[in-house]
C-alpha cells in the first residue's frame, strides 16, 4: 500500500466520533496548559502523559497528537501577550510580538501565529507524510552500531547545540544517562545502582523524572524568585487580521516552514535555531513599512518564527516516529508515551502497527485544524488564563504533578522520588544547565546500551565493529564535531555573526 | 582561600563529580558473570559513570575560573533576585508533609490541605479565597480522576 492510502485508512479511522472527541480534549488541554505562563510545550506533554493511560492506545495517540500541538499553540499565545521572557523556542515570538501588542495590534499578532501555526504545521505534516515511509525505507538496513552511532549523535548535539556551555550540556547528559541506568539490568536481570531499595528496582518511571524536573522543577524555582508585580496581560478581543496583514504575513509563514522543518527533523536542530534563523531572515528581507516597524512590533517578525516553530514540532516527529530517535525534550517524552504502551518507534512501527501510526499523522492534520477553530475566537478566553494569580497557578502544577505521579503505581515512595528530581530541576535551573539533554539521555540511555551491547555481541568483542559500517562511522565523526561547536561559535563571534540562541524545549 | 572562592554552582559540579565516582563504585558491587568479552551488565554503567568522572572534573575546573550558567529566565522569574530560601523551604516543607501524610488523610484532604499550604506560602492574600479553592481542588479531581477516569487515589481515614 502506497503511505497516501495508509493516511486515508489513517483519517477513517481518526475521524470516528469518538477519536474526533480524544482530538478535541488533547488540542483544547494542550493550549490550556501550553498556555499558562511557566509551563512550556515539553511539561505540557509530561503533566498530561498519565491522564492517557486511562484510554487505549490509538485513541490515546490520536489525544497525545493534539496536545503537542496544543502546547505549541498555547505557548505563542503566552509570549505575545505577557511581557515576560518565556520559554526559548517562543521567545522570537516574543520579541515582535509583544511589541505588537503593546501598540494595539494584539489581534493581528495572535491571528498571524495562529494562522502561520496552522500552515505550517499542515505543510510540514505533509512533508512527514513524504519524508517518513522514505526514511524508513533507508533505516530498515540499520544494524545497531548504526543505531548506537545515531544515540551517541544525539547525545552531544543536543548537549552541545542547546547550551551555552558544553560542559553544563554534558553534565545534565550525564545526569539524565545516570538516572536511566537505576533499575534491574534488561539482559541479565542484575539490579544496578538500586542503594538497596527495592521500589527502585523497576527503575525511575520517566513520567516522575520528567515531571519532576519539569514541573516540580519550575514550581521551586519559581517559589525562590517569584516575581512579586502582578502579571503585565496585554487585553485582546478576537484575533483577526485584515488585508495588509494577510500580504505580509503569507510569505513569512513560508518561509518559516521550509526553515522549521529539517532543522525539527536533525538531532540538537530543535525549534530554537529555525525561529532565530527566521527571525534573522525577515529582519532582512523587511522593506518598506516592514523595515520601519522591525524592533517596534513588525507582523513579519511574528509570521515567521511562528511557522518555524510549529514546522519543526512536526520535523521532530519524522526521526522520532522513524528511528525512535527523540531530538528534543517533548520528543523524547512522546517516545516514552510509546513505551508505556510497549510499543518503541522505528521501522518495524510503521510495519506492525501501520493503523496506529497513520492513525497519529491523519490526527495531527485533524488537530491543527481544531486549533485553527479554536484559537481565532476564544484569544480573550486565553488572555483571562494568563491573569490566574501565580499562587494559586502554582500550587495547582505541584498538586497536579502529585496526582499525575501518585496514580502510575500508587505508592508515596513516587512523590518522594519525585521530590529529590524536582531538587535536582530546581538547581539545573538556578545555574543554567539545560533539562533536555538530561530527559533525552535518560529515555535514550537504555536504549543506546542495548544497541552498544547487541553491536558488541556481534563484533564478539571487537570495539571496530562500531565503525565499521559507513554510516555509523560518519554519525560517529558528527557526534565528535558536535562537541566543538564551542570553538566554531568563537570563529562566528570573532568573524561579528551573533551566537545561537540558547535553548531548553 | 576557599572561602572566598566557594561559589554555590560549585556545589552542583561537586555533586556531579561525586555521582560518576559513586556510579563507578556502585557498579564494582554488580556481580560480573556474563562480562567475558567486557559487555556484561558493568560495561555501559562504567562507560557513563567514567564520563561523569570526567565532565565533573571539567564542570569543577570551569566553575573555579569563573564560568557560570545564567539562571534560566521564565515568565514568573525574577532572575535578577536573590534566592529566596524561604518560600523554598516552605514549599519543600509542605510537599514532603503531603507525601508523609497522603495515605493516613486521603486524596481530598491531603491535596487540599497542599494546596492551601502551597498557595499561602507562594503569597495567596485572601486566606478564606485561598481555602475555598483548595477544597474545590481536592474534591474535583477526586471526583474527576476516580469517577472518572478509574485511577486509584488513598480514601485516607475520612473515606468517603
């Protein structure tokens, strides 16, 4: 069957009313909590994660499809609108966008990202629909150095690319490879790094990880430096936007999108650089109007990274649905959304479970266009979200955290786990270092090590093995170059190019 | 001497230091019975546990020439405030008494009592607004999440 009748069967089975109310819940609780300051697309996934498990396995992907793009709806609206730095990959947004709104133009600048999100997430989806059976096609000869080689990429790329400090990228690495070995040994049943507790055993439940250095996380670090002045909440009425708008909107949103969506799709790529790259790329494309209002609130500037943003949400999914390879914190809690269900995305997904698969991509269309409906008229609904006082939002994120963590296995030895990561995000976030690399390494980590074992087994011990096929041997040397980002961004800075934007989702 | 060069983000890099030697110590106790070609259940723990050795030597050097991370900025940060080790121990308090607790209380009063306690010590002005809402909280996901949705929350001594 070619891939444009599995979206069909996809779509057929996506559009049942049932899978068409999951879409609705997952969309509207994805740009609802996306929404809420403090709280970015990666935490939006972690906290919902548990209220899937309740539901079967389609129908829970089919609702887990809506909230990642809910979240990333949600969180433009943040930026726009509150005058705050927020989370990296929609703080370009912010930059125009507030502007923006300050001068009144709130409707227009919520309308632009909405409608921009809306194109680029249907273009970029198509282009998954594309790149995916292709990518397959080429994985399916992979051998596990190859795979191995693939993890290690993405270890240093995202350790590298998404901080400042390769060593700070590194340490959170190394915390989150260190969280994911605790557990009983998968090959030989030995318990490893357990201190003797047996709730141990199991190993730590990547939803208390993520949660806990997300969510609990935040809410500490909040609690030590509350910013005590009242929220500043720019008032919208509907979002819309007139002519003019539309002229100088469309080619933005294009552009946005053909930058979002390989750089989503390549390890440590993320929406951080496409969104600063399309910043960068309208600022000087601006003429007329455009460039006088560029740095006071120009629409281009708002266009552009919004479409980059969501394009590369859906570039992510390509090598995590494919290879099983996450290249960004919400990524690799979606891969963990897999795993609770047994299921580990590769090639060999697409052959067994064909419907489920299909049945996710048909519903990621379905979503975008619920998020289209949804978020031009209810724009003042989400602006009176943003005034909940911040005691009562915080406290709610810990009291749902709890109850997300409490009900995995139903025990309180979780919520004390849960309280030693949220330390641990606590202090990850008062001294800058990154949480995705550690929520990759963690989720990648047991993965990578049955590779490097299966690799091993077969080179009976032979480290060459491991670059002895081409494609793990450049993988390899890409992983190496990635480390030395640091030394290229000297060369940028020197030569007066501004340094890449730092990055956490 | 030390003093003056004792920054807290050394702590952090300590603590990554001490996990990759702990790493490695803690894998010498896995009994290595099936590690002839060096692929047992030792080799990746050792793999990770010796690169945190050798990230935290860096983490430390870096921090003591003077490197440092920038507090990650947030919509509800002041970045440029002092910790508030406060409010921190306050929240840390009352999570942990929420933990010890849950199961003697139950879901409804444990979580309200949570978020109550929370709300407070995050500012909440309105005392009486604060406990409403808390009640609410407590019993709309009880309600929610075990009528609902089937999940299995402690009924605590005051079952319901």
């Amino acid at each position: 069957m070619t891939s444009f009748q599995l979206l069909l069967d996809g779509f057929a089975a996506a559009l049942t009313p049932v899978n068409l109310l999951y879409a609705l819940i997952g969309v509207t609780l994805g740009t609802l909590v996306g929404v809420l300051p403090g709280i970015g697309p990666a935490m939006t996934v972690a906290l919902l994660l548990p209220i899937t498990f309740t539901v079967p396995p389609a129908s829970a992907f089919i609702m887990f499809a809506g909230i990642y793009y809910g979240g990333m709806y949600g969180g433009s609206t943040t930026s726009i609108l509150l005058n705050t730095p927020g989370e990296s990959s929609s703080m370009i947004t912010a930059l125009e966008g507030n502007k923006m709104a300050r001068r009144g133009r709130a409707a227009q600048a919520l309308a632009t990202a909405a409608i921009g999100s809306f194109v680029a997430g249907t273009i970029a989806t198509a282009l998954l629909v594309v790149a995916a059976p292709a990518v397959v096609s080429f994985a399916i000869a992979f051998g596990p150095e190859d795979y191995f080689a693939l993890a290690v990429l993405a270890f240093t790329a995202v350790s590298s690319v998404l901080s400042r400090s390769v060593v700070r990228g590194l340490a959170s690495l190394g915390l989150g490879l260190v969280i994911g070995l605790i557990g009983i040994d998968q090959q030989t049943g030995q318990a490893r790094l357990t201190l003797g507790i047996p709730q141990l055993l199991d190993g730590i439940d990547v939803v208390i990880v993520a949660v806990g250095l997300f969510a609990l996380g935040e809410a500490l670090y909040v609690a030590s430096r509350l910013r005590h002045a009242p929220p500043e909440v720019v008032p919208v009425g509907r979002a819309w936007m007139g002519r003019s708008d539309w002229r100088r909107s469309w080619l933005p949103w294009l552009r946005g999108t053909a930058l979002g969506f390989p750089f989503g799709a390549l390890p440590g790529g993320g929406a951080e650089i496409p969104t600063f790259l399309s910043y960068a790329a309208e600022k000087r494309l601006a003429r007329g109007v455009a460039r006088e209002e560029y740095g006071k609130g120009a629409i281009e500037g708002v266009a552009g990274p919004e479409a980059a943003n969501n394009a590369s949400a859906a570039g992510t999914l390509v090598p995590l649905l494919t290879l099983g390879l996450p290249t960004s914190a919400t990524a690799a809690i979606l891969l963990a959304a897999f795993q609770q269900y047994g299921l580990q995305p590769g090639p060999q997904l697409f052959d067994h479970n064909p419907a489920l698969v299909w049945g996710m991509i048909a519903s990621l269309f379905i979503g975008n266009a619920m998020l289209l409906v949804l978020n031009l008229p209810m724009a003042p609904l989400w602006a009176r979200v943003l005034r909940v006082p911040r005691p009562y939002l915080y406290a709610g994120i810990v009291l749902f955290a709890a109850l997300g963590v409490y009900a995995l296995n139903g025990t309180v030895v979780d919520l004390f786990v849960l309280y030693v990561l949220g330390l641990l995000g606590f202090a990850m976030r008062r001294f800058g270092l990154p949480v995705a690399p550690a929520v990759i390494g963690m989720i990648l980590g047991p993965m990578a090590e049955i590779q490097l074992r299966r690799a091993l087994a077969i080179g009976a011990g032979d480290v060459s093995v491991l670059v002895r096929s081409p494609i793990a041997a450049v993988l390899l040397a890409l992983s190496a170059l990635a480390l030395l980002t640091p030394l290229f961004r000297k060369l940028l800075a020197r030569r007066g190019l501004a340094p890449a934007p730092r990055g956490e989702d | 001497m030390i003093g003056r060069r004792w920054r807290p983000e050394l702590g952090l890099a300590v603590v990554v230091l001490v996990l990759g030697v702990l790493v490695v110590v803690g894998t010498l106790e896995v009994s290595a019975a099936a590690s002839q070609l060096g692929i047992g259940p030792r080799f990746f723990p050792m793999l990770v546990g010796g690169a945190m050795v050798l990230i935290g030597l860096f983490y430390v050097a870096d921090v003591l020439r003077g490197g440092h991370g920038d507090p990650e900025e947030s919509e509800d940060v002041d970045a440029a405030a002092p910790t508030d080790w406060r409010s921190l121990a306050l929240v840390s308090g009352i999570f942990l008494a929420f933990a010890a607790l849950l199961d003697l209380l139950g879901w409804i009063v444990g979580a309200s009592l949570l978020f109550f306690g929370l709300s407070v010590a995050l500012g909440a002005e309105h005392r009486l607004r604060a406990a409403v809402i808390a009640v609410v909280m407590g019993v709309a996901t009880y309600l929610l999440f075990v009528n609902g949705l089937g999940v299995n929350l402690p009924n605590g001594v005051f079952a319901l």
